[in-house]
C-alpha cells in the first residue's frame, strides 16, 4: 500500500479526545498529481464510489444529493467491506464506539489474518467483491464537494483511488473513495475477526447521526435491493458479512442487553469471555461483552468481582452474573457452563458478591441473608467441619448455622469465608489450619464469632489465602492468620493463645483517628493493601481530603509496588511486616486514589482521573502491560481505550452524560475492568 501523502502546510491532525481528523483535513494515499490525472479522465467530472452510509444516505442539500450528480450501481473486485472502523463522529460517541465499515483489499486482509495466528488464509479463492453506488459529479461541485466530504469522512478515512465496475455498461472505471486503511487510528481488529463481538456492539452503539444498528440496517436492505436487479454477473465473492452482521443484531436487541468489558490475563477457563481464545494469554487490556438477558430500563454495574477463575457483575437493580471456571459449582450451576453466563439466583435481588478461589459468597439485598456455593471441602461453604456433597455444592444455599444471621459484608478466601454481621460481630467459617478462622463456638460446625473488647462495631472485612483482616467503626484494622511474609502488619509475635484471636495492626491503622477513615481493604494470597481517605489539618489545606494508599505483607513479585518507576536501582525488600505508606508517582506526577483491588499476587488501583495502574505477578499477562514480565512499580495499564459498558439514552433517545466511575477486579491470573456512567 501507498504511503499517505500530504503537504507540510496541511497535515492531518487526528485528536485522540475527539477520535478525528480536526481542522478539515483527511490524509491522502494519493498524489494531487493523481487526482487531477482522475478529473482529466472524466473531462473535469470526478467518480467517487461509495460502499457505506453514501449508498443509502448522501446527505440532505449535500452536493452528492443534487440532481446534477449522477448514480449508477457498480462494484469492486479484489476488495472487502470489513466492519472494522470505529465511529465516534456519526454512530457513536468517544466514550462507547460504534462501528462503520470500511474497505480493504484482499492483500491487506491477508496480511492481518496471516499475522494472526488463530485465523488461517488459503492461496486459491474467488477475489472479493463489493457493491456500492458509483456518484458522477461535475466539474463545477467537485471541489466543494470534496471538503463536505473530508469533514464527513473525518473519522479515520483517507482519500484513495480504486478501480471499479460499472453495473450499467459492465465497464471498468476508476473512481475516488473514503477509506480506513489497517494503519489508520480508528481501525479496530476485534470486530474485524470476531462478528459476534461486532454485532453486539452495534446493536447499542448511537451517536450524532444516529443509531449504529440503523446505518446497518440500511446499508442491508440497500445491497439487498441492488441484488434483485443486478444482471451484472462479475466473477468474485460478494459480501456476506452485512446480511449476518444485520441478523445477528437484531437478535440481540430482541432478546439481550450488552454490556462492555474489558480483560487481561488467564482466559483458560473463559473467565474473561472471548471467544475462540481460551488457552491465550492477553497481556494487553481487551474488549469483551457479556450479552445479558434483555432490560427494559439498563441497570448501571455496582460490583465487579475476579476470583480464581471465574468471574461475576453485579448490576444496581440486584442482578447478578456469574461466568468462568465452574467445576466446583462457583458460579451456581451444575452443568458446565464455561462461556455463558449464569445468574445463580434470578428470584433475589443481591445487595454484595465475594469470590474466592473456588468458592462464591451472596449477600441478599435488604434482608442481609447470605447464600454459598462452590467448594466445601474444608467447610468454606456449609460451614460444616466434615464437608458435604462430594466436596461440591453446585446450588446456592444458605448454610444452616447461618441462617439466623444477617450480614453487611463478606469476603471469601482460599479455602475460608467470613462476614460482618448487622451487630457489628465478625463471623468465620472453613479452614483454620493457620489461624485465618475464629476458633469455633462449639465442635459442630467451624464457625465462630467475634467482636472487639472496647465494643467497637466492625464494618469491613476481607480474606487473603490464610488471613482475615477486620476494619472497626473507628477505622482500626484487626488482622488474623498466617504471618510469613508480614501479611498481618505487626511485628511482634503470636501465642499460642492468641492463635485465632484477631489483633490490632501496628503503626497509624492500628490506631483510632477522627479524621481519617478506611475506604477499601484488598487482600491478595499473601499481601494486603489498605486505602484511606483524611482530612488534612494544615492552615492552607484545612478540610481538604486525601487518599492514602498502605500496603503490608509479601512483595516477592512487587505486588506492594513500592519501587518507584524512576529509581530501577533500588530494589524493595520482599517482605514488609508492617503497614507502610506507598507513593504512586510516575514521571513526577502523583495520583489520587479513588479505588484498590488485589488478584492473588498482583495488584491494580484507579487514580482520579480513571487511569488503571498495576505490578506484581505477571505470568499470564495479568498486569496489562503488553508482556509477562513482573512489575515491581505501579505501572499505567496498555491495550483498548476503555468506553463505557453501555449506551445511556433518556426517553427521547437523546444521550445521556454523567460521572464516569471505572471499577477494577483482580483475579488468580485475570484482571477485568468496566466503566459506567
């Protein structure tokens, strides 16, 4: 392909905010002396070929919509229309995409599927073929014509020239066009190779000129009028893609709602749901959707939640769905179930979700009823001390020395549960082999109960592998378990007789504080991290708040990111025994922290401005960063530019704008991400 000419004076700015070409100007992979080569042939005239929107929609009072311009029906042989460009212009808006075609020849799909190696290319096949309306416009409106359309074509498109046949005279001409090449800054591979995922994102997509499925549609019912009439017989294949494209769509609004999420890492057991890519690694952020029973109003994610190998949303109307790794039962269904997902509990309205390992805990919303279900063999979920059910329980259900409590929080761990009760009491139950449990209020079951000696109401909680840590109504952290690696964030040793007993945290956590409070608490398998907010009492910062982010425990792979991206000489030790403050600095700037979550020894947080930033254990492609190699620093994710999950249209279906809020999830060996209005 050629190289994109352009004048020094009038270079191409594409704007990344805008996802455009700004200042009327597209990029030329022709030369002037070409375009005016094309004019002479026609006497002046210009053909300009259109294959998308301008062979159903020149434009009301346009210049391609006068009765100077001439039509016929012609066709391009050797060239594809690929649903591959995105639209943030006409079909979408930069904060949710849509989806415009655009044209490519045989040689440059070749060259994408060759390099992609889960797509084959065979040497002998028929040419492809695309129809469209070949336009005719006379001297006098070409040049005006021409600037209407650099402005319409701003997304992405570059001016070339191609041959075309003319249906009429079965004559080959050549004619103008607007199209994306494979380098252009709107091309997007994932709908190109994956029509599922184009269809469904084109089945809510909308923007300033109009719903996405709409301009499909159309283009449809065009090249389906044109077939009726053609007499033309031209060698070649003809695209299918549209008509497939058009049913799958119309499927999908019919009978399901999208929403869109992004993954990386581990999608061995699909629990980051792409499709025909399960024993890959993605080291990159990647789009997928989950395709949910339909709504009539779309609810906004509340929850997003990674265990070891499956995954869940929550959304605000209670709605819960769960998908990934099922062999234990973890997301609510006996069957297998890998790539679909599943909602465990459609008659009850979920208020809180906790995946562990192999294991999922359900807080029911108002009543506060908890429900369990996966793995029991070490009674993490029936909280019996023999487990039950061959190890498995595939339905959730209410453990019965539980179902008198009602809950305000939960968290699930390797092999243990726990949760906070409307009493403010800590409640335990499963393995206790390293003291992650209470000790148990009598021998039939492993449960067991606990409540600060001052009093004090306890308000969060959260498990790691073989600990359990505990936050009171005065932002006072307890911890419980195994302390290796410093997980537990206190230096001194545990007896005998404490073993079990949770304990304060050394240093300011441990300590009561007016001004500051714990927003979050994550725990990884061997590490912790702890996110403040406090009031600063300096005179000139006097009622500001600011976020604090400590962190404690095993950083054998980073996980605690303590290291600073500037100083690679300097390496953290691996193990931190206490709390301590991390700084997330990069290039000189640092970031407010609004959100935390740990995968088992990796980490992720979200500062203010909704960047994603992660270190840690990175075999799988876990962190995001475009390889596999552990990070010892907080590190700015790569891949997709995130949209939001879903279109949000008011009554008159005029688009709506609001806060965006990102949430984060990690997992064993995945990280998954969503963003909401």
């Amino acid at each position: 392909m050629e190289k994109q000419v352009t004048t020094d004076d009038n270079e191409p700015q594409w704007c990344d905010e805008q996802q455009i070409y700004i200042g009327g100007t597209v990029p030329e992979n022709i030369s002037p002396e070409e375009l005016a080569s094309l004019r002479d042939e026609g006497d002046g005239s210009l053909k300009i070929f259109g294959y998308g929107s301008l062979c159903w929609r020149p434009g009301e009072g346009t210049i391609l919509s006068r009765d100077t311009v001439t039509r016929s029906v012609g066709k391009a042989l050797g060239w594809k229309r690929c649903w591959c460009q995105r639209s943030a212009d006409h079909r979408g808006t930069p904060s949710f995409v849509g989806i415009v075609c655009t044209l490519l020849s045989d040689e440059e799909i070749d060259d994408i599927m060759g390099s992609n190696k889960k797509y084959k290319t065979t040497d002998e096949k028929d040419p492809s073929m695309t129809e469209g309306l070949i336009y005719t416009v006379p001297s006098f409106l070409v040049e005006e014509c021409l600037k209407e359309l650099d402005i319409r074509e701003q997304g992405g498109y570059a001016r070339d020239i191609i041959d075309v046949i003319d249906n009429n005279s079965g004559k080959k001409v050549k004619a103008l066009l607007y199209r994306g090449t494979p380098e252009n800054p709107a091309f997007w591979l994932k709908p190109l190779i994956d029509l599922n995922f184009a269809a469904a994102i084109m089945s809510v997509a909308a923007g300033p000129s109009g719903k996405n499925a709409e301009y499909l549609y159309n283009l449809d019912d065009f090249l389906s009028s044109i077939t009726k009439i053609d007499n033309c017989h031209v060698t070649g294949g003809g695209d299918t893609d549209t008509k497939t494209l058009a049913s799958m769509c119309r499927e999908l609004q019919q009978e399901h709602s999208i929403f869109l999420l992004y993954g990386a890492g581990s999608n061995e057991h699909r629990q980051i749901l792409l499709s025909s890519e399960k024993e890959e690694k993605h080291t990159i952020l990647t789009e997928f959707v989950a395709a949910l029973p339909k709504f009539d109003i779309i609810p906004k994610p509340t929850g997003l939640y990674a265990g070891g190998g499956h995954s869940a949303l929550l959304l605000q109307n209670g709605s819960l769905f769960l998908w990934g790794y099922n062999e234990f039962g973890q997301i609510g269904r006996s069957q297998k179930a890998e790539g679909h997902t599943i909602n465990p509990l459609p008659n009850i309205l979920v208020q809180k979700v906790a995946l562990g390992h192999t294991h999922s805990l359900i807080l029911e919303m108002n009543s506060g009823q908890l429900y369990a279900f996966g793995d029991d063999s070490r009674g993490q979920v029936s909280g019996c001390t023999k487990s039950t059910s061959g190890n498995k329980i595939f339905e959730p259900i209410t453990p019965e020395f539980l179902k008198n409590e009602s809950f305000v929080d939960i968290s699930a761990g390797l092999f243990h549960s726990a949760g906070i009760n409307n009493h403010g009491e800590l409640i335990t139950w499963g393995n206790q082999k390293f003291g992650q449990c209470l000790k148990p209020l009598d021998k039939t079951s492993s449960v067991g109960k606990w409540k600060p000696e001052d009093g004090a109401s306890l308000t969060r909680v959260a498990c790691g592998r073989r600990n359990t840590y505990v936050v009171d109504e005065f932002n006072r952290v307890y911890t419980i378990g195994d302390n290796k690696y410093g997980q537990l964030g206190r230096s001194h040793t545990i007896s005998d007789n404490d073993y079990g007993k949770p304990e304060l945290v050394s240093g300011p956590l441990g300590e009561k504080n007016t001004r500051r409070s714990v927003t979050n608490i994550s725990c990884g398998w061997s590490h912790c991290l702890v996110l403040t907010k406090e009031e600063r009492n300096e005179d000139h910062h006097k009622g500001d708040v600011e976020s604090s982010l400590y962190g404690c425990g095993r950083n054998n792979f980073g996980q605690l990111g303590l290291e600073s991206q500037e100083s690679s000489t300097e390496r953290s030790t691996d193990k931190i025994v206490e709390f301590q403050k991390i700084k997330i600095e990069t290039h000189g700037k640092t970031f407010s922290i609004i959100d935390i979550s740990c995968g088992s020894e990796s980490s992720a947080i979200v500062s203010n401005d909704g960047s994603i930033f992660t270190c840690g254990w990175n075999e799988h492609g876990n962190l995001s960063l475009g390889d596999t190699r552990d990070a010892r620093s907080f590190t700015k994710i790569t891949g997709s530019h995130i949209s939001v999950c879903t279109v949000d249209q008011d009554a008159n279906n005029e688009l709506k704008q609001g806060t965006v809020r990102t949430l984060i999830a990690c997992g064993g060996s995945h990280l998954l991400v969503i963003k909401s209005n």
